[in-house]
C-alpha cells in the first residue's frame, strides 16, 4: 500500500516528529511504502533526508496569493496522474484546506489527521471542511472529541502518535559538563520544560509556582525552546521580564532552540510544563518519561492520556500553589522522583510504541485501499 502525506513542512513539531517516526521504521511484514508532499524545506527536510523517504516538492504556498495555491495544487494533481498512490492523508487543516479538493477530484481516498483541538471557527478550519473526507485520525482521544466541529458524523480512529527515537545516555562526566556550559551547580534539582513559546504552553504558570519555592535552595529551571513563528519572540521577552520581576532570574535559564533536547532531558531530574490550555497529544512528555523523569503537569487535554499516578503529578489548571507544592515535594524527595522515573520508559512505550501504532495505522488505512 502506497500512502502519500500531505504537510506544509515549514515548522517543527508534533506532526514533524510523528512523520519522521513513520519514515524510520520501516516493518518489513508490512506492505507499506510511505512517501511525503511538502511545501516548505527547512529542518523537517533535513531530517527526512536523513530517512531515505521519497519526498516530492509542491510549491511554496501563501494563502494571500492565489498564484501560489493554483500551482502547488498543479503539481499535486500532476503527481497523482504520474505515480500511483493508495490512500492520501492531509495533516491539520492547512493541507486539508489546500489540496483536499484536488484529492477528492482525483478519486483518492482522503484521510484528514487532525493534530489539533479543532473548534471550527477560524478561517481555515471554515475552508477545510469544504472538503470532507473519507476517514479521519486523531492523536489522542482528546483531540477526537473536537472531530465534530469539523466534521460531525465521519468516522475515526485514534492513533497516539509513534516515537521511535531511545533516550540519550549521557554520562556522569558529560552531565557535569552540560549543567558547567548552562551555569547550573552540579548538584542542583533541574526543573526543565520543552516546547515552543506559547502561551498556553504554561511558562507563566510554571514561573509563579516556582517562585513560591525561593526559599528552597538548590533547583535551576531550563527552559529549552525558541521563537518560530511571528509574536513568539516577544513572549519570550515577556517571560524574562516576568521572571526578573518574580525574583527568580538568577535561577531560569532560557535556552532557546537547541539540538540536544534528548541530552538535555537525560541531565534533569524532573519535567514541569503546567498547560494553561489543553495540549493535543504532548510527545515532550513522551520523550521526558523516556529519559527517566516524573512529571508535572496540569489534568487537562492530552496529557490525561499520558500521566497517571505511575510516572507523574496532574493538577488542576491554573492553581500556582498547588503546583509549588508538588515541585516542592518532587525537589526534596530523590526518593519520590526515582520512584516515578522508574515507571516512566514502560508507560512511554506503552502509548507510543512505534511498531505498534504504525501498524495500526496500516489497519485503519487498509480498507480504503480501492486496489486491493
């Protein structure tokens, strides 16, 4: 079965990690060639080239150009005469709203992946769901009860999204390094927090709670991720005001993009990303359960499916006290930490265990193959 995606490829993500997983593993009992129609180059590229996975450029696309949208879909349909693909799947509503219509003409399967909380307010959810397609997947059972805003009454699977990179061991020698080079005391408690610079990711959150925990000595906060889209720089700015003003600068480190986050993990004692809004999925949790960290973080979206009392704290959104609290006992407790650590690799595999889910994948797109 040859499966086809469709993705913009102009940011790195969830949905970038979720492809990139899909194009190294490669099960040979399987009959599935899996290929890639991208947009944008950039680090998402890089790393597929890494995989060997057959990627055909469209055309770089701005919605505000017309001329751009007419040709992407040009060479789109032009790929579609030109080599035979079984099923096509549109990842988020941009692909969707871009070439579901061209699939659709073309008498493909289309099968929309939904990576997101849909509403089905905004402009582009609105001209998605012009094109309806044949099957829908979600990565997480949360993200599935959004599925209706978009498109009530289609049928869907769900699919955690696979992760197939291990955790990277780092020595003892080469965390003292690590925490030299980033300005931390080799035996400080390492708070870190992964993910892009949004809001709702919880930093502002996190940096109340924490500086409830001033008078506890001996933790450093990092913060690993940088601004990628328009705006994302400011609140970056913000945060390091913010933290400043809270008393608490000299113990937050920022420290923007990095290709280490792995090695990074794997020198932390514990993962706090307190979501002020409900995440998707959450594969940072995935990956920091990998390296061996308990978690903390809040009860609401995806990550209920993740963190349960085996490997982690859920709180209640919002609440800097209780979140304190928590870290606080997490901070003093080496006990407690190993204990949830312990537990984690086996709840991370247990969810996003590549082999797993990319068969199930097969099996959710196998009935739609028209060729069989």
């Amino acid at each position: 079965m040859r499966i086809l995606h469709i993705h913009s490829g102009n940011l790195f993500g969830g949905v970038e990690t979720t492809l990139l997983a899909q194009a190294r593993h490669r099960d040979p009992e399987l009959d599935l060639e899996m290929s890639l129609a991208l947009c944008f180059g950039g680090r998402f590229s890089d790393d597929l080239a890494e995989t060997k996975a057959k990627v055909y450029w469209l055309n770089e696309v701005r919605v505000r150009n017309p001329f751009s949208v007419r040709r992407a879909r040009e060479r789109l349909r032009s790929l579609l005469q030109q080599q035979r693909f079984d099923v096509l799947v549109t990842h988020s509503c941009w692909s969707q709203a871009i070439f579901g219509r061209v699939i659709k003409k073309a008498g493909l399967p289309l099968v929309f992946w939904l990576h997101d909380a849909a509403r089905g307010r905004h402009w582009l959810e609105r001209w998605a769901k012009t094109t309806v397609p044949d099957l829908c997947l979600c990565n997480s059972k949360f993200t599935a009860t959004t599925l209706p805003n978009l498109f009530p009454n289609r049928p869907f699977r769900v699919v955690y999204p696979p992760h197939d990179l291990p955790p990277v061991r780092v020595s003892d020698s080469k965390r003292l390094a690590m925490r030299s080079e980033l300005n931390t005391p080799s035996d400080a408690v390492v708070i870190v927090q992964v993910g892009r610079m949004e809001e709702w990711k919880g930093h502002k959150l996190h940096f109340e709670a924490l500086s409830l925990l001033r008078h506890i000595p001996h933790w450093v906060c990092w913060q690993v991720g940088g601004a990628q889209r328009q705006g994302e720089a400011g609140y970056v700015d913000l945060l390091k005001k913010l933290v400043t003003r809270l008393g608490i600068a000299d113990r937050v480190r920022f420290l923007g993009h990095r290709s280490d986050v792995r090695a990074l993990l794997s020198s932390s004692d514990i993962y706090c990303q307190p979501n002020t809004g409900p995440e998707p999925f959450g594969l940072t949790f995935i990956e920091a359960l990998l390296a061996r960290l308990p978690i903390v973080t809040t009860a609401i979206g995806g990550a209920r499916e993740i963190v349960d009392s085996s490997c982690g704290v859920l709180v209640p959104p919002n609440d800097s006290r209780l979140l304190a609290r928590q870290l606080e006992n997490l901070i003093q407790s080496p006990a407690a930490r190993m204990n949830l650590g312990e537990s984690a690799p086996c709840r991370a595999r247990g969810i996003s265990d590549p082999s797993r889910q990319i068969r199930l994948i097969h099996q959710f797109l196998r009935p739609l193959n028209r060729t069989l």
